[in-house]
C-alpha cells in the first residue's frame, strides 16, 4: 500500500497527507541536445516522404519522386537502344526541367514540417526539453534539405547509372554526374530555406502551400518573360542580371557559371562572371537570412 506522511497543522483545520504512490525515479542516461536534435531530424526526414505515417500522407511525396525518376529512365532508355554518343540532357539541366514537380513537393512538405507545430501550439513543448531554438531550426533545415537532396540527386543516378550502361566515357559521365549533384544540393538548400520560412510565417496549412507555390513560379515566369522581351528587343547585356529575381534562375546562373552548364536563358546567354558571382553571394544570402528570419519566427512561436 502507498505510504503516507501526515503534515502539521497546529490546529488549523484538517491534517494534510503527502502520499507516495509508487513514481519511479528515471536513472537512465541523459542523452542531452545531440540526441534530441538527431531524433527531430530523423522524424522530420521521414515525415517528408510519409513514413511512419498513413498511407494517404505517403502517396503524394511517393508519386513526385517517381514523377521525377521516370524522364530520367526514358532518357537513359533512348541512350542505350540509339546507341548515343551522349545523354541527350545534361545532368546539371535536369533539376531546372522539372522545377515544377520540385515546388510541388516543397510546397506540400514544407508547412507539414512546420506549420502543424505551430497550428496545434506543441513548439513550447519542444523547448520544454533540453534542445534550443537553433537547434530546431538547424534539425528542420537539415531534414528539409536533405529531402530535396534525395528528390533531385536520385534521377541523377539513375543517368549516370545508365550511361555506364550504355558504355558512354566515364570520365566525362562521371564529372556530369558530380557537376549536377553539387548544383542539386545548392538548390535544395536554398528552396528548403525559402520554402521553410515561408511556411512558419502561417499556422494555416493552405496558405503555406499557396504561399511557397506563388513564391516560386510567380518570379521565374515574370523573370522569363522580360529575358524574353530584352533579346527580341536586343538587350542582351541585362538578361544575365535578370536572373537574380528568381529562386531557380539563381541556380541557373550559379551553374552556369561555375559548373559550365547551359543556361535556360533565350539564346543559351548566360551571365557574365561578374554577374554568376552576384548569383552565386545572393544565393548564399538568402539561405543566411532565411535562416536568421527562422529564428526570430521561433523566439516568438516558443512563447
């Protein structure tokens, strides 16, 4: 039976009675910050694409990376039964192709990572354990940017996989398939930062997929359309430069001018070197800043 220990009262009303109903104390290890920020990364990693979670939150991340994965198989199918000299896309272009089927899923995945911590108010409990504010945004960044990676880097596989295949040099399908990771893992950690900070700015599920959506197409389609006006009208000096307004123009104009990729722009004008630079600083802003921006929306949602 649980013990009890009758309090004094000198007088004044009823005993009062502390009883010991069997609590046991934890005298296990305390895994401390490291542990907590690697298990926040590890259940935002696989909530991206659905796992340990219902079968209708996997679909729509799972169909995406197959939407991603299947033009790549074509692509290598066509190469191995004409018997190419070549890939007929280059790895560094294949992420700017299918930019569409990238937003989507940053859109969808982006406030699921956030926004419900926010909307059902759990972000003080986080703070309530041994884990800072950093360290929440640092694990959040960390899983949404390797989600992306993974989304993108994996047709690049399946290329270069294919191309060995098809017995095309491996020296130069080898620094392709490199040149494209790296322009790959760029983007995916500037639109993890844009999609992110997007999306904690909304407790409101929809308004942060609407919000990361318009974000991302409104620009390069405002951007495409006045390159295309410049060089019909023969201003071919300030298309380059017109790259900066737009998140995947950046990655086009950081690639192009530091990986030798051909650029999506009219006429294959790419930036001048002094312009990739700007590209490359205004990438790097924008991830910083995102970031600082993510960390003062948490000092406020910790509250």
């Amino acid at each position: 039976m649980p013990e009890s220990t009758t309090a004094p009262t000198g007088g004044q009303g009823p005993a009062a009675s502390i009883h010991d109903i069997g609590y046991r104390h934890y005298d296990g290890a305390r895994l401390g910050r490291a542990y907590a920020r690697r298990s926040l990364f590890v259940q935002s990693l696989r909530g991206a694409y659905g796992l340990g979670r219902s079968a209708r939150t996997k679909a729509l991340p799972m169909i995406l990376l197959a939407v991603m994965c299947v033009p790549a198989a074509i692509v290598v199918a066509v190469t191995v039964f004409t018997k190419a000299h070549d890939l007929p896309l280059e790895p560094t272009r294949y992420a700017i192709y299918l930019q569409a089927v990238i937003g989507l899923f940053l859109a969808a995945q982006a406030p699921q990572s956030v926004s419900r911590d926010l909307r059902f108010k759990t972000v003080p409990l986080y703070f309530s354990r041994p884990i800072e504010r950093a360290d929440y945004v640092a694990a959040k960044y960390a899983a949404m940017s390797c989600a992306l990676f993974l989304l993108t880097a994996l047709p690049l596989l399946i290329l270069y996989v294919g191309a060995l295949l098809a017995e095309l040099d491996f020296a130069d399908q080898t620094g392709n398939f490199a040149q494209g990771l790296v322009s790959v893992a760029l983007l995916s950690l500037l639109y993890a930062a844009i999609g992110l900070v997007i999306a904690a700015l909304t407790p409101r599920r929809g308004f942060g997929v609407a919000a990361v959506i318009a974000v991302l197409t409104i620009p390069y389609a405002a951007v495409s359309a006045v390159q295309g006006i410049a060089y019909l009208q023969g201003n071919t000096d300030i298309i380059g430069w017109l790259g900066l307004f737009s998140p995947i123009t950046l990655i086009d104009g950081v690639q192009s001018t530091f990986l030798g990729a051909t650029t999506s722009a009219p006429d294959g004008i790419g930036p001048s070197t002094a312009a990739g630079v700007v590209h490359l600083l205004v990438v790097l802003g924008l991830i910083a800043g995102s970031l600082a921006l993510l960390m003062r929306r948490y000092r406020k949602a910790g509250l």
